[in-house]
C-alpha cells in the first residue's frame, strides 16, 4: 500500500467511527444532533485522527483501540471550526465546500452544536476507552490542555487580538503554535500514551510541532495562491481581513522555505521509528505538497 492508500484506508476508519460515535438525530434535542452531524462527518482530511491511529500503531497498539481518541480529536477540531466560523468570530459562509453551520442551521444552533461536539469528545474517550483509567486519563488531560486556553482556545484569543493590531513575529508565532499546532500535537502525542511506548512521545512531539506550524504556513500561502473551490473555504480571506500571516510578514519565498526545512525535521524526527516512522514522514511531505 502507499502512503496515500494508508492515508484514505486511516481516513475512512476515522469517518467510520465518528459515524458510529455521534448520536442519530431524534427527540426533542434532534436540532443540535443534526448540526454535529452536518460539521463533523463527511468532509474534511481526517490528519488529525489519522495522526492518532499511526502514532498508536508505531507504539505497537491495535488502530481500533485507537480510534475513540482519534474521533475524540476530530469532534474538537470540528467544533473549533464551527465556532470559528461564527459571525462573532470569522464570519464565513463556507466550510469543506459547504455553508458553515450557522448559515445551514442558525447561530445558536451553531453555538450549541460546537459545544456538544466538544462534550462529546471527551464522553467518547470515557465511554468506549478499552484502555487502563491510567492510560485513558493521561490522553484525556493532554487533549484537555492542547484544546483548551493554554492551547487552541488560546491561540484562538490571540488571533483575535492581532485583528486589532498588527501581529508582529513573536505574536503570529503564539498564534500559529497554539491554534492550530497544539491539536496537531495532541493527536499525534495520544497515540503514544495509549500505546504505552512513552520514549516515543518527545520525538513525536517534534515531528507533530514541525507539521503544526509547517501545516499553518500552507495554510497562509493556499490563502494566496490557492483556489476557493479547492479549498472548500474562501481563499484571500487573509488580505481582505488585512491580517498578518507568515506570509505577508517574511513574504512569500521564505515562507516556502520555511515549509521545507519544518519538514525535513519532522521527517528526521521520526526516521527511526519502521514503517509508521515512514508514513509519518511521507504525511509530513504530502502536508508540505497539499493544494486544500
Ligand atoms: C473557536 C476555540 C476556537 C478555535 C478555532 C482551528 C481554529 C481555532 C480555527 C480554524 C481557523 C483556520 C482556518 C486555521 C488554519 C489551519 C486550520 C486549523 C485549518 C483547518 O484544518 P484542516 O485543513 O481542516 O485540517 P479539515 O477540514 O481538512 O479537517
């Protein structure tokens, strides 16, 4: 199989799961149901629990006892875009090629099917965790801390901010560190909790912090270059919002290069580490090369 197949097999196990993990509609609550299923299921590259379920296996852990924490990472970030994409915050129309939430729903059904995915992302992990509660609460504490104000809520406050002034160098840093690195890192660093394999977890560390940021810096330069309907989102949203990205701070030739050099870290990073090692390398060069 090539790393791609492995990639879509990894993506489908995640979408399979969420699939099975996130209530049908019906009753009285039926709405906030709908709205979860709407924003987590069928869209999106699925990285983040696809991370999850190879830094597991890389670990010698079986991928199903993996997938409650791989769909628990991407009900996070499904509400962290949901929410994201709320008038009060970036006011976008369109998400994974279709209307956002609060334009196929309404705001506060948005709001509150953010907040059930958030809930139910950590209900998951306690409810089908085949784990040790040892095991279990160690992975849980990490997504807790990368998701929340010390990690991408915190990134996410910051962004907010650099609206109202322009970000210099350490501030787009923060940003780009904790909005979107922290989840990138908590997915691949649950994978070696629950693998057990703990020597793992400071190399995997790097590799996922290099893919973080050389992840954030693609995205700056798709908003450039890139093709809205490719990106299923509106490309250009950075300049119009006049906001400072890697971009327009160090321009565009150094923010590729940039990409590059994260990459060839994270890829040394986990060099070592046998076929998963390779696959995490071979992802970290397709996230470098993506087009959306
Ligand atoms: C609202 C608390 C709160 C946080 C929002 C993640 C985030 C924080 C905002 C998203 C804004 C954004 C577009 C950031 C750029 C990087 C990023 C996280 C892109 C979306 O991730 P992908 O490309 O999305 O992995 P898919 O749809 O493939 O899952």
């Amino acid at each position: 199989m090539t790393w791609k197949e492995k990639m879509n097999a990894r993506a489908a196990a995640v979408e399979a799961a969420l699939e099975r993990l996130i209530p049908l509609p019906e009753g009285y609550n039926r709405p906030v149901y709908e709205a979860m299923r709407y924003s987590c299921l069928g869209g999106g590259k699925r990285l983040r629990g696809v991370l999850t379920l190879a830094t597991a296996k890389m670990g010698g852990l079986d991928m199903k006892q993996a997938e409650p924490f791989a769909a628990a990472v991407e009900m996070i970030h499904a509400y962290s875009l949901i929410h994201d994409d709320l008038p009060a915050m970036d006011n976008d129309d369109l998400r994974r090629g279709k209307p956002t939430c609060h334009l196929a729903f309404d705001e506060a059904t948005a709001i509150l099917a953010g907040d059930g995915l958030l809930n139910l992302a950590f209900e998951t992990i306690l409810e089908h965790s085949a784990l040790s509660a040892e095991t279990t609460l160690a992975a849980m504490r990490l997504l807790a801390k990368c998701s929340g104000c010390r990690g991408m809520i915190g990134g996410q406050t910051a962004d907010m901010q650099a609206e109202k002034v322009q970000a210099d160098a350490a501030l787009l840093d923060y940003i780009h560190t904790h909005k979107t690195g922290d989840m990138i890192e908590a997915a691949a660093g649950m994978g070696v909790l629950i693998s057990g394999k703990t020597e793992y977890m400071e190399p995997v560390a790097t590799y996922a912090r290099c893919v973080g940021l050389a992840f954030q810096i693609v995205d700056d330069i798709l908003d450039v270059v890139g093709d809205s309907s490719e990106l299923g989102k509106p490309a250009g949203s950075d300049a119009k919002n006049h906001k400072s990205t890697y971009v327009s701070l160090y321009g565009m030739e150094q923010a590729k290069e940039r990409v590059e050099h994260l990459t060839e870290s994270a890829q040394e990073a986990v060099r070592a580490f046998g076929e998963e090692g390779a696959f995490l390398a071979e992802l970290a060069n397709g996230l470098a090369l993506r087009t959306k």
